[in-house]
C-alpha cells in the first residue's frame, strides 16, 4: 500500500515556502501572478508583502562614433535599482464540495529605475559633448558648427543652387543640415535638464476573480477560470548622452483599466499531499492617454510637447505548480512560469514617429521591447520541525528576456536560495516570513536604435516577504 501523509500537519511546511518564493527580473514581471491560494482546502485567507531591493550598478559607453556594437568602458553608474515593494492578497471559500469562488489581488508588472551621478545617462548640460554624440562626428563642437558647418551648408542650400549641386549633393546637404540642427536642439534639451536622471516607473495591479468547479470520482479534478481587471501607468524620463538626440524625452502614461481572463485545471491527492495545478492567462490590451516630450520635433518642424492614445498589451502567462510530500513531514514544491516578452512593446506615437526618420522606413522603433521569452523555474523542500513550526528553502533560476536589454531595465535574468518559515499562532492562523537572496546575470544595456551604451556585471539583490493566513477546513 502506497504511504498516506497527513494532509493537515503537511500544510504547515506548505505555506512557509510561499512569504517570498517568487521575485521575477525578466522583462517587466515581479509578483509571478501566483494563485496558490485559491488551490488551498477549505475557507482561506491571505495577505502578503513583498520588499525587493538590488544593487544594478555598471558603466556606461565612452565610445563615440558610428559603431553601434561597439563598447569602451566609461564613467561608473551607481545602483540605479530603486527598492520596490507590493502587496497580495487572496481570499477562497467553497461553496459546495463541487464549487469554489475566490478573489485575488496583485501587482504583477512594474519597473522602477533611476539613474543618478556623472555618467551619460545623467543630463551633464555640456553643449558639445551632445553635438559630438548626435553628429556622430568626435571633430564637432557648437563652435564649429554655429562657424562653419552650418554656414557651409546655408550656402550649399542657397535659392537658385549656386553651387551647382547634383540632386544627391542637395539630399545630403538636407540631411547634413536638419541633423546639426537636430544636434543643438538636443543640446538645448540637455542643457535645459541638467541634473536630472533617466528614471522609469511602471506599475500595474491586478484583480482576478474565480470560480471553480471539482470534478471526478473523488473530486480530484478541478476546472477553474474568471474575469481579470488589470490597471496599468507609468512615467518615463530619458537623459544624458546615452539617449543622443532623445535626451530631454518625457512621457506620463496616465493610468488605464482593462479587461482579460484566467482559466486552469488543477488536480489533487490528499493521500500523499499531491496538487498540480496549470493555469493560463490572456493579454490585456489598453488603451492608455500619453502625454510626450520630446525637444528635438521643434528642430524637425514639429510640436514638441503631444498628447496621444498609447495602445498596450501586458503579456499572456503561463503557470505551472506542484506539491508533493516525500515523508509525513517533509514537501517538496516546484514552480515553473513562462512568459512571451518577445511579444511585448511600448511604442508611443512621438517617439516612433521621430525614430522613423532613423529607421528609414514606416514602423519605427519601440521605446521598450524584448527578445527572448522568460521561462522561470523554481524548486523547494519544506519541513515540519513541530505541529506549529515549519521551515523551507528554495533554489531558483530566471532565463531573462534577452541581451543586450533595454537600459530601462539592465539584467539577464537571475539565480537565486531562499530561506522560509511559518508558524501556527492557533489552529487556523499562521504567520510565515521569507528570504531570498538573488545573482544577476550579467547584461549589456542599449537603446531603442541598437546602440550598446551600458555594461551592468556581478550585481545582486534581495527580497524579503512576510504573509498571515487564516485557514478553516
């Protein structure tokens, strides 16, 4: 005969892995969208908090020139990885032995960056050193320009060609001519800004409701799915010479509600602690109100400062859980989530439009996209010490979404081990607490265009969770 474990004495170990199992640094994903509440037995309840904090430090580019690949070590970017911090909660009841509805509330999607110190993603206000960097040309300073360039060019554009120029000596010129204009008024945009960082903050929330139906000849089967609110904004500032002629760019995404849904099917064996669960997520398109800045349209004949509708769609998911016990006092967890961010982009209509001229062609360039995909996996033991004490670790890895990453967001995914424990405060409420410590993986920063302006290595990071639950079976 197979063994049979004591379902209740197990979840004590259960919910010791889950304070802080999962902490995403792929793409934009942070709470891992997990619904293992609502696979608990009987009436169940929860709140946690999340706090992440990672030191992302590195260096920026030094080279100027046309070489987009090309990487020189410069001036030291301080950690420009601000703390985060969310919160989650998740409440189930069943209805019937058939039927179970619960309520989930996360923050699933979200950034927070902000550089700061003498690096080239700092507004420095030195005129030249943007010229040279928009010109491509290390010879060009505004002297030169204002002197002789610009004057050179003038006459080359002269009513009635005195110069004698072919048609394709005149298209240069045009181009020569509106790119050193281009140039000083990005110089004016830096000058203008100086001191301030590139900084990005995104942040989403989520509200899933779900129902659920138990099916088979012991109810081991479960069918769920539901609706799912999702609210969605961020501010953008982009700064210093690492952005070229988009230095001074501004953007507010003001906040934007939708509508997407959940569906899974789980399945359960109490006899020896067993549940497996797979649940998937759609996208969630929106359609948010941005407001741009951006300096340099004034220098193309455009207006500079634009408010538009931003279209959005936050990526599908999918999730895979499962528990097993391995003695009467011992769980073993896995995890696995993958998440198509190659999909994913953030294209506002300022700045695609602007970046067709660099792109030559009708589509442009995204402000924010992705390679790869995330694939996430994590595994974990936990171990009832008492019949109120549990303790649990994990070990991690997250694949990224790609490298060279936007410099919005500069790590290749991670490692990481964690530590847990719950206790019982009575017999239906318990307190559990979470640690996780994180190894980066190394990533090379870039822009939008495919220039490499960053190199990020050897940094890390931590997360720290506590969560209370109530339980009545």
């Amino acid at each position: 005969m197979g063994a049979n474990f004591n379902l209740k004495t197990l979840t004590v170990a259960l919910a010791a892995l889950s304070a802080a199992s999962i902490a995403s640094a792929a793409g934009l994903d942070r709470s891992g969208q997990d619904i293992t509440a609502f696979l608990q037995d009987g009436t169940y309840a929860e709140t946690v908090y999340t706090y992440l904090d990672a030191d992302v430090s590195g260096y920026d580019n030094d080279y100027v020139g046309k070489d987009k690949n090309a990487y020189q070590q410069g001036n030291k970017i301080d950690d420009i990885a601000e703390s985060y911090d969310f919160f989650r909660y998740g409440v189930k009841a069943d209805i019937n032995d058939t039927f179970s509805v619960g309520v989930l509330y996360d923050e699933p999607f979200g950034a927070a960056a902000d550089y700061s110190g003498d690096n080239n993603f700092v507004a420095q206000g030195d005129r030249d050193a943007v010229i040279k960097n928009v010109t491509g040309n290390p010879a060009y300073s505004e002297a030169v320009i204002d002197n002789v360039v610009i004057p050179t060019l003038q006459a080359q554009l002269a009513p009635g060609n005195p110069k004698n120029l072919t048609d394709e000596q005149l298209k240069e010129a045009r181009a020569n001519y509106l790119g050193v204009l281009t140039a000083k008024k990005a110089a004016d945009a830096e000058e203008f800004t100086k001191g301030e960082g590139t900084n990005v903050e995104v942040r989403t929330e989520n509200i899933t409701a779900i129902l659920g139906m138990k099916f088979g000849e012991n109810k081991n089967f479960q069918v769920y799915g539901g609706p799912v609110a999702q609210q969605v904004q961020a501010d953008v500032k982009l700064r210093g010479l690492a952005y070229s002629a988009a230095t001074g760019y501004t953007a507010h995404i003001s906040s934007d509600q939708d509508y997407g849904w959940l569906a899974g099917v789980s399945y359960s064996k109490p006899e020896i602690a067993l549940k497996a669960a797979l649940t998937y997520r759609s996208e969630i398109d929106h359609s948010s109100n941005i407001d741009e800045t951006y300096p340099v349209v004034a220098a193309l004949g455009g207006e500079a400062n634009q408010g538009n509708k931003l279209d959005i769609t936050t990526p599908k998911s999918v999730n895979f859980d499962f528990q097993t016990g391995i003695n009467p006092t011992t769980l073993a967890t896995a995890k696995v989530r993958w998440v198509p961010w190659s999909d994913f982009a953030i294209v506002p209509p300022l700045y695609n439009e602007v970046s067709k001229r660099a792109t030559d062609d009708d589509k442009g360039l995204p402000l924010v996209s992705y390679d790869d995909d995330q694939w996430q996996v994590e595994l974990g033991l936990a171990k009832r010490l008492t019949p109120a004490l549990a303790l649990s670790g994990n070990i991690g890895w997250d694949s990224g979404a790609g490298n060279p990453v936007t410099s919005l967001g500069p790590i290749e995914g991670y490692y990481s081990a964690g530590l847990g424990a719950k206790y019982n405060v009575t017999e239906n409420w318990a307190v559990s607490a979470g640690g996780k410590y994180l190894w980066f993986g190394d990533a090379e920063g870039q822009i939008p265009t495919g220039d490499i302006v960053s190199d990020f290595e050897s940094n890390d990071g931590f997360v720290l969770g506590v969560k209370v639950s109530y339980q009545a079976q």
